[in-house]
C-alpha cells in the first residue's frame, strides 16, 4: 500500500466518524440527520473507492479510460433515474423536501454513483 492509498483510507475513515455521529445524533433526536451527513457518507464512499482504485487509477492506459468512460456512462443513466424518482416523489406529494435537502442528495447520489460503478468496471474489466 503506497501513500497515497494510505491517505484516501485515513481520509475516508474520518469521514465515517464524521457521518456517523451525524447520523447517531439524527437518531438521539428521533429525526432525520443533518443534510450535511449525505455529502460526508458520500465523501467516504469516494475515498474508500479512491484508495482502492489508486493503483490501477496511476496507471494511464486504455483499460483506465475504458472504465472512466463507462462508469459515467452508467452513471449518467443513474442520476437520470434519480431525477425521475425525485421529481415524481415531489410532484405527487410523496417526498417532501427543501431544495437545500434535494441539492445534497441529489449531490451524495452523483459522487456515490460514479466512484462505486468504478470499482464495480475495475472488478469488471
């Protein structure tokens, strides 16, 4: 393991300390946790991926480009799917959110996404 996976898992565990007393504190006041908690998990998943991937990700050859180009490829189809799903949820009444709360999601979704399908395209490819 080289340095720069060791500072994306430290990086990425802080993160969970982070999310996860977020996410205790949410559940201590019997409400949903802080909309900042979806961008601090999602930052987590993408170190974690990152220090997994870094090895293969330093090398720039074709089979790297083909999983990039491909993991936004499916990615973009994802997010499309979320803004369906959030559009009709909001439009019928079934979600209720704030625009800020939509925003992070939407935004913890997108990073989740795209660094998992890439993990998922290198155990692939």
């Amino acid at each position: 393991m080289n340095y720069s996976q060791k500072y994306f898992l430290i990086i990425g565990m802080f993160f969970l300390i982070m999310s996860g007393f977020m996410i205790l504190a949410g559940i201590m006041t019997h409400s949903a946790p802080p909309t900042p908690t979806y961008t601090l998990a999602s930052m987590m998943i993408m170190c974690f991926c990152l220090s997994y991937l870094h090895p293969q990700f330093k090398e720039k050859d074709e089979r790297m480009k083909l999983i990039r180009q491909k993991g936004m490829f499916y990615s973009f189809f994802a997010l499309l799917i979320y803004f369906i799903i959030f559009s009709i949820g909001l439009h019928l009444e079934i979600i209720i959110l704030t625009a800020g709360e939509l925003l992070n999601m939407l935004a913890a979704l997108t990073i989740s996404t795209v660094f998992i399908s890439f993990v998922v395209l290198s155990k692939r490819y």
